[in-house]
C-alpha cells in the first residue's frame, strides 16, 4: 500500500482525534474522589478505579478515511483518546521492530495481514481477547490467535472498456504474461496488495514460474509501472493503460469520487481459484509492550463489533465487513459469492518470500 501523503523521513503523520475534546480529560473531581484517584495513581491502577482516560497510540497501515470514521465512533462510545500515526504499513512494522520494548504504539491496525505475521513472528503482539477473536470466523484471524481480522477486499482485473472488450479478458493472472499484454499492462509492484498475488503465484506454479512470470509482466508493463493501485486505476480508467489488478474497492472509490459517468473502466474476477484470485484481510493487533493494554483490547473489540463493522458496510471505503451477520451495503458482488484461491493467512505468512522474488526480478 503506497497511496497516502507521508511526513518527512523518519517521522510519522500524527493526527489526534478526541471526540470533540471530551473523555480526554477527568472531570473536575470532588476531594474525596480526588483523594482516591490520587491513590489509584500512585498504586499505577487507575484502569482499575473505575474507567480509563489514558489515551491510545494507533500506528495506522489502513485507509486513513477508513480509520478516522473508526476511530470518531469509538472516542465517541467510550471517552477514551486514540492518536493516529499513519504510514504505509510495512513502514510501521519496521518502526515498531525498531522500537522493540520502547515503541509508543498501543495498537497497530495494517491494510493486509503480512506484516502482522511479521510482528507476531518477532513476539511483539500481545494474544487477543478469544472474545473478540470470536466476532470473526477463524479462517481470517490469525492462526496464532495474535491479531483479528476487521475487513477484507479482493484482487480484481481492472480494464479500460473502449481498449480491450469483455471477450477478450484473461481468465487467469497468469495469462497477464502473454506478449499481447506488451505496452497495455498497468504494474504497482511496490505496493504491498501485490505481495499476496505473488506468494499465491509461486504457491500454484513455483519459484522458478514465477520469477518467470515477473519477468514478463515487468516487460509488458513497460513504462506503466506504478507507485500503487490508486495510480492504475487512474490511468486505466484514462486510457493511459489497458489493463491491471487492484483490489476491487479501488474501483468503487474511483467512481464514487468522479462520478459514474466520468467511469471508462470495469472490474472482472480472475476464474475461481485463480491465484491472482485473493482476498487480502486487514486487521489489528495490540503491541505486547503497550502501557494501556486493558484500553487496546477494548478497541480491537470495538472494530469487530456490530457498530465498527456496520461502520464498514456502510462507509466509503468499499471494504467488506468480516464479522459474522454484517455484510456490505454497497452495490459489489457479495463477499459470500467470491471463489477466490482458497490460499490461507498461514499461505501468505509474513510476505517475505513475495519481497524476495519482486526483488529478483528487479521490480523492487
């Protein structure tokens, strides 16, 4: 994901949101709850007092749109402060490897589930509260129990409907390799939503294949390579470039901000199963070493729950909702009528092995 303004190197875009500045704040208290709060501060137990006003520190990997409304909603239910620092995902993994024990960060909340692979694989996540864990089917949490999934959205071919005709879409991401495709194909390889297909690919077809496959998609692309998905479906949609894959609600958010008349593109799914086929699941985790761990779980708790998640199904951001009974009021196919490639969260694991390869075939 390589789509949002970033601050200057080695700092971090910091937005504080505190729900019209209320919660943030104790109430000017009587001396005899003076004298009790005083002592649950001393003790180093407010949490256990009675509420929590201490505020939340949220490295934000999602759509910053996606996580304000998120974010407005739970500062609203609970009082409870959440500072956001966003960047691209794989950026703040790095940074919390970094800060180890040190980092600032309660929550880390990421656009796909390889980084937090990552996180967990360094033991910097704390165990989600099986609660929570529960609100969503198993299949799209972590298989160590260490963060939730809150949303998903699926890989789909993108293409501009006055250059390239229905009849004559592939059927396969593979079939993207094809000499036909030369100077048409619009390519984001940096940009984290990629990675899946990639570990999808070398999964079907091997290590070799895929390089292979790289190889011939870095020619195609030519000159239409691009920073991330917002880019190809841009230019798509301008006729700049033919064809792409994106993740489908880069399609909707296009349309919705330009209108569908100004829409010279459509989306079409890859055959079922297909490994350029994926749905991606973004989710969240709290860090192990947080100071307010009591008020992270209840966040986490608040993505998952009917009013995080019918947040989701109803906003702009055109994600589908993941937990069970909540599905999306937007006008897409429905989540339960995907046949992606069945590859699991395990599958994919921390991305590595897909950076390796991009890397080999010198697309990163």
């Amino acid at each position: 994901m390589r789509h949002r303004p970033h601050a200057p190197a080695g700092r971090h875009q910091s937005t504080t949101h505190d729900a019209g500045h209320a919660g943030t704040r104790l109430p000017r208290a009587r001396p005899a709850a003076a004298l009790v709060v005083s002592l649950c501060l001393l003790a180093g137990a407010l949490a256990g007092c009675g509420g929590s006003s201490a505020g939340l520190v949220l490295y934000n990997g999602q759509h910053e749109q996606t996580t304000d409304a998120l974010v407005a909603a739970f500062e609203k239910q609970t009082g409870i402060s959440v500072a956001v620092r966003s960047d691209d995902e794989d950026t703040l993994a790095a940074q919390i490897d970094a800060e180890g024990s040190g980092s600032p960060a309660d929550v880390i909340y990421t656009e796909n589930s390889p980084p937090l692979e990552h996180l967990q694989e360094q033991g910097l996540l704390a165990p989600v509260q099986a609660s929570t864990l529960g609100q969503v089917p198993a299949r799209f949490n972590s298989p160590e129990g260490d963060w939730v999934g809150v949303s998903a959205r699926v890989s789909v071919l993108i293409y501009n409907t006055s250059l390239v005709k229905p009849g004559e879409l592939p059927r396969s991401v593979m079939a993207l390799a094809e000499p036909r495709w030369r100077g048409r194909l619009a390519l984001a390889p940096g940009e984290t939503d990629f990675q899946p297909i990639v570990t999808a690919v070398q999964r079907a077809h091997g290590t070799a294949a895929t390089l292979r496959w790289l190889a011939a998609l870095k020619a195609n692309a030519g000159s239409h390579v691009y920073p991330d998905n917002e880019t190809i479906t841009s230019e798509v949609n301008r006729g700049q470039a033919a064809i792409g894959v994106i993740n489908q609600y880069y399609w909707y958010r296009e349309r919705a901000q330009v209108g569908a008349g100004a829409m010279h593109s459509a989306i079409a799914h890859f055959a079922p199963g297909d490994p350029g086929y994926v749905v991606d699941v973004s989710g969240a985790a709290v860090l192990r070493s947080s100071a307010h761990e009591a008020a992270a779980q209840r966040f986490l708790a608040f993505l998952v729950s009917r009013a995080g998640q019918e947040i989701i199904a109803h906003g702009t951001s055109f994600e589908y909702p993941l937990a069970h009974g909540v599905h999306t009021a937007a006008h897409e196919t429905p989540f339960a009528a995907l046949r992606p490639d069945p590859i699991s969260l395990a599958d994919l694991g921390d991305g590595t092995s897909a950076v390796a390869l991009l890397q080999r075939a010198q697309l990163l």
